[in-house]
DNA sequence: TAGGCCATCTGGTCCT
DNA sequence: AGGACCAGATGGCCTA
C-alpha cells in the first residue's frame, strides 16, 4: 500500500504541466518506498483542473491554491483514463458508433502492441496535453476574430457561433463594397427580416439573396440586424 | 429549472 | 508510428 502523499501547490509562475506531474508521480511509485514524502510541485491551472476535475476560470482564483492528493487517488484517476472497455461495453450511442465505422470496414479497437497499460495511460495524457493546447490555439484564433469584426458592444463577449457569421457577412460585405468600386454588380443582398422567425429565437434575421442561402437560424442572429448596419458603417469609414 | 455555451476527455481517422 | 484533426459524450457555469 502507497502512503506516499503528495501536496500540489500552484505557484505564480506555472511551468510544470499535468504530465509532468504525473511523470513525478510515476517516479514516486516506482520507489517503492512505504514512507510518507511529500513533494512540492508548481502547477499550472490546467494541471490543478486535471488533477482536481475542476474548471480552472470558475474554480481557481489566484495562486493561493493547494490541493492534497492522496497518491493512490491520484492513480485511480489515471485508471479511469486509459481503462480497458473493450468488454465493459462502456455504451456508446448509435449515432457514435456509426461515426466511428465510417469510411471503412467494420473496425476492431485499434490495439498497441507490446506496451503496457502504464505507457498507454501516458500516451493518452499526452494526447489529451496536445488536444488541449489545440483548442487554446484555436480559442486564441477565435479571440482575434472578435477583435477585428465590428460589432454591437455587449457585455458579454461574442459566442464563437455569432462570431463566424458575423465574420462571414463582414467579408461579405467587404466583397460588396469591392464589386461596386469595380462598377460590377454586388454578389449578396442583405434583408432585414422580420421580426419573430418560426424558430422564435431571433429579433431579427440577416438574410442572403442572390444566390446564397444562410444555412441555418443561428442563435448570431438576435444580433445581426443591429449589426448589419454597423458593418456597413465601418465598410464607409474605412473606405472613402 | 431548462437551455445555451463552453472546456475537456476520448477514440477513430487522416496525414506526414 | 505518431501527431493532428474531428466529432460525440459529459459535466459545469450562467442566464432567462
């Protein structure tokens, strides 16, 4: 029976990451010895969040968070991530397993030879560090979006669904602006709709003529009226 | 309390 | 082979 103990604390300058918390951790096990230890680590939010199952934006405030985990708790965690299901049946819904199957034939799980449940744990938290990183990179894609599509001040910041299709009509607007400079005809036509559309979720919907169609009511378009005028005030800002 | 939005985990598939 | 990409699932927070 581990007794090895370990507090995590988060520091102010956060450099080590949930995976090298749990290299450390492995480090620890892997010596075997029955004493207590206690093992200072500075952890970023995320780590803190991995390791606590919390959100770090609603949960951890500031640097004065410390977070005692029981080592063998910390490993039942890790079990859960990388645990075999293959019989377990962890139920999957049809719409799941059809997507999995696509485009091939019927697949069997994909098995990595020749290492142990140990190695594929790491190598599932490595994935899950990566994919992480991923959708902060693509979050920070989106922040710089928001930043250069005009659009009505809210208090709240522009969901990411209202802020592709407000970057969609922007660009369509600015493409517009360009064909009339040219003396060609203007390839989209904005209509304000009317209020109150049959999903009833909007004020007021910006609507494509011409051609092109928007795909979908989307929860942007409470928004759009309002900012269908603005960016049409911007485009004559900018361009004398 | 329901619904919207989001972050994260997860495993399949694609790509290099 | 391994990383990137993708989409489903899940659970938390927030607001009307």
């Amino acid at each position: 029976m581990l007794r090895n103990r370990v507090r995590l604390l988060q520091g102010v300058q956060s450099t080590t990451t949930f995976l090298g918390i749990m290299r450390s951790l492995e480090r620890l096990s892997g010596s075997d010895q029955d004493c207590d230890q206690e093992m200072y680590i500075d952890l970023d939010d995320a780590s803190v969040d991995s390791l606590t199952g919390k959100r770090s934006r609603h949960h951890v405030v500031g640097a004065e968070v410390k977070v005692d985990v029981d080592l063998m708790g910390v490993f039942k965690t890790i079990g859960k991530v990388g645990e075999e299901s293959d019989s377990s049946g962890s139920e999957r819904s049809p719409k799941q397993a059809k997507r999995r199957n696509r485009g091939g034939p019927p697949t069997t799980r994909r098995r990595k030879s020749g290492i142990s449940a140990r190695e594929r744990n790491l190598r599932r938290l490595e994935s899950n560090e990566r994919e992480r990183m991923r959708m902060h990179s693509l979050n920070d894609a989106f922040e710089q979006l928001r930043e250069v599509i005009p659009h009505v001040k809210m208090e709240r910041k522009l969901s990411k669904i209202e802020t592709l299709t407000l970057a969609k009509n922007y660009i369509m607007a600015l493409t517009n602006v360009i064909c009339e400079m040219r003396g060609e005809e203007q390839p989209y036509t904005f209509v304000d709709g009317e209020c109150g559309s049959s999903s009833g979720d909007s004020t007021g919907q910006l609507e494509l003529s011409g051609g092109e169609q928007p795909e979908e009511a989307s929860p942007a378009s409470m928004h759009e009226t309002n900012n269908n005028s603005l960016l049409h005030e911007d485009l004559e800002r900018r361009i004398p």
